[in-house]
C-alpha cells in the first residue's frame, strides 16, 4: 500500500450564524446546540458559530448518570450537548419544555423525534431529509437558518400591532357607549345626544384605523429586546385592559364635562351634539397617535413614518370639514355652526382627554416597563 495523503471533513458553520446567536440572545432567547460530534469538535464549532468562550458542554454518558432533577438543572443551564443520541435528545427537548416553549431547528433522520416532540420544529428544506421535513411544523425553504430571527421580529410585530388595534377599539368604544346610553339612564336633558347616523359615522371612521392603520405599524424600536412571552400570558393582561378602560372613560369625563358644561351656558342641543361631536373625534384621532406606541412618546413615533395613517387621518380631517361647512351636511347630521370659544373647547378637550397618557408613558420609561 501506498501512502497517498489524508482527506479531512470540515463543515463550517454557516456564514451568518454568530449575528443569528447574538439576535435571539438580545429577544430573550435561550440558545443551545446538541449534536452527535465529539465534545471538542462540538466546543470549537460552537465558539466559531458565537457561542463565546468557556461555554457549559457535557456528553450523553453524564448526563445519563444524573437523576432527573439533575438532569433537568443541567439542560437549563448548559449550552452544548455531545455524543446525543435521537433517544437523549427527546429527552433534553421534554425537559426544556417544562420550563418554556422549545422550537428546534434540524435536518437529519437523527432529529425526526425531537422536532416532532418541540412546540415547533424547524426544518431545513434543501438538505433535510424527508423524515425531518414531515415532523417539522415550519420548513426553511432556503436553509437560511437567520430567517428564524426575521420570524420572531416579523411575529412580535403582528402580535404587538393586533394588541394595539384591539386597545384602540377599546378605549374608543367606551365613551361612545356611555355618552350614548348616560343621558338617557339619567334623564338628561337633550337624552339622544348621538342618534344612529353618528354612531354609524364614527365607525366608518374607526374601522380603517384599526384594521388598516395598525396593520401596517411598523415594528417599534426595541421590539427584539422584550423577553418572549409566558405560555401562561393571554393575549391582553388586565392591567393593559384597565389602561384602555381608564383611556376611554377619561374622554368620557372629558364629554360630559362639555355636556354639562353646554346646560350651564343654556346652549341648544344641537351646538352642544356638536361639541361633543368634534371632541369625540379629535379624541379619536389623538389616541390613534398616542397608541402606536405604549411606551414611546407621540412625538418620538412621529419620527416612525406610517403613510396610511397619514392618508387615514387627512380623509378623516376633510370629512369632518365638509360635515361642518356643508349646510346639507350639517343638518343631515343634526349639527349646527359653533363659535370660535366653542370650537376650540371642544378641540382642547378631545385632544387633553387623550394626551394624559404621555404622563402615564414617562412614568413606564422611567420604570423600565417594556410590556
């Protein structure tokens, strides 16, 4: 026999892998990697991939000698599994599940049973094989392992938008049902402030608000920096659902305060309707900017462009001018001429009724209190 040289087998880790660690480290994503090499290809593959330095390792045969309570510490707080047969590797996925929701990434015959066994399995499309691609719930068709982070960002987004329009809905919904149904339960005089046409209007108004303008909300900064939610977490806590409350039983102070305000003055009914018209809507358009964000500023939100909010709230702005300066308009909807006072108390209090919730935000920034 002849001696003709060594062949040896390299495979790298993919180019971007470390920014894809780094990525889901920064959401609150715990990372770990269980393979069937031997533990030092296995640390120096995973100190080139970003896991660091001095990262916890330990192999099949040690963690076979710990009791499961042991067992279950060690797959917590170690990041690299060695020598992992598919029968151990199910076991690890079980375990991590008792303390969070576990997806995993694979493609070999090897990981056919934990990526079924995960909340969801993420296979690779191109090199994975069959078996994996079937027990997987998700396929990267590219093997493009970093399109994982872009899901998470992409799923925050939606999650933290169909939040924001559900809030929306919410809080503008209470002082139209209240400033509707109170003079009536009270006897009130001018009881039928809103008749059906208004309440019929304002949804016209509000329906593309939360189902086009949040829709398309672009994600915060700092969306990757919350920590994944609790499997236990609905989808809206009641201490957020008592902050929409709060914000729409404040507009409806802020209408009612006009109301009374209007009887005082001895004004009729239709200027006082139409007061708390135009204070119901600024009020709507206020707190379509002010809920962008639960935690930024109004004005620092601005500087996040949203173009169909724009074209929202300028349709919504003529409208309401052509139902004020259009005679026909106006007497369609019952409406009357206000003085310059007036117009500008209405204004102020729609707009006010809202905007304490920029205090109630510098408060959460100050608390660190990234919900």
């Amino acid at each position: 026999m002849n001696f003709l040289g060594l062949i040896a087998f390299y495979d790298p880790p993919k180019p971007k892998i470390n920014e894809f660690i780094q990525s889901v480290r920064k959401a609150g994503i715990d990372i770990k990697m269980i393979t069937g090499d031997n533990p030092v290809t296995a640390i120096n593959i995973g100190e080139k991939a970003g896991f660091g330095k001095m990262v916890l390792t330990v192999t099949q045969n040690e963690l076979l000698q710990m009791d499961d309570a042991t067992f279950d510490k060690t797959v917590v707080e170690y990041d690299i599994f060695a020598r992992i047969s598919p029968e151990v590797k199910l076991k690890i996925i079980y375990a991590l599940q008792k303390s969070g929701l576990v997806a995993m990434t694979g493609d070999g015959v090897n990981d056919g049973l934990a990526l079924k066994a995960a909340n969801v399995g993420i296979a690779m499309g191109k090199k994975g094989t069959e078996i994996a691609r079937l027990a997987s719930s998700i396929i990267l068709t590219d093997d493009k392992i970093e399109k994982i982070a872009e899901a998470v960002l992409m799923g925050r987004k939606i999650y933290g938008n169909l939040q924001k329009a559900i809030r929306y809905i919410i809080s503008i919904h209470v002082p139209i049902i209240l400033l509707v149904s109170i003079p009536l339960f009270f006897g009130w005089p001018y009881a039928s402030i809103f008749s059906p046409i208004h309440i019929i209007f304002f949804e016209i108004i509000m329906g593309p608000t939360c189902s086009i303008v949040y829709e398309n909300e672009p994600e915060e900064p700092g969306i990757m920096e919350k920590g994944p939610k609790k499997r236990t977490d609905g989808f809206i806590s009641i201490k957020k659902l008592n902050v929409s409350i709060i914000q729409g039983l404040i507009i409806t102070i802020a209408g009612l305060a006009v109301y009374k305000y209007g009887l005082h003055k001895d004004w009729s009914e239709h200027t006082i309707r139409t007061m708390i018209f135009i204070l119901v809507i600024t009020a709507n358009i206020t707190l379509t900017y002010a809920n962008r964000s639960f935690y930024h500023s109004m004005l620092f939100m601005f500087s996040i462009r949203n173009n169909l909010l724009i074209w929202i709230t300028g349709i919504t702005i003529v409208t309401i001018l052509m139902i004020y300066f259009i005679p026909s308009w106006r007497s369609f909807f019952e409406l009357t001429n206000l003085s310059s006072e007036q117009f500008a108390l209405s204004v102020i209090c729609g707009i006010v009724s809202v905007l304490w919730f920029e205090l109630y935000k510098i408060y959460k920034r100050s608390q660190n209190d990234i919900d």
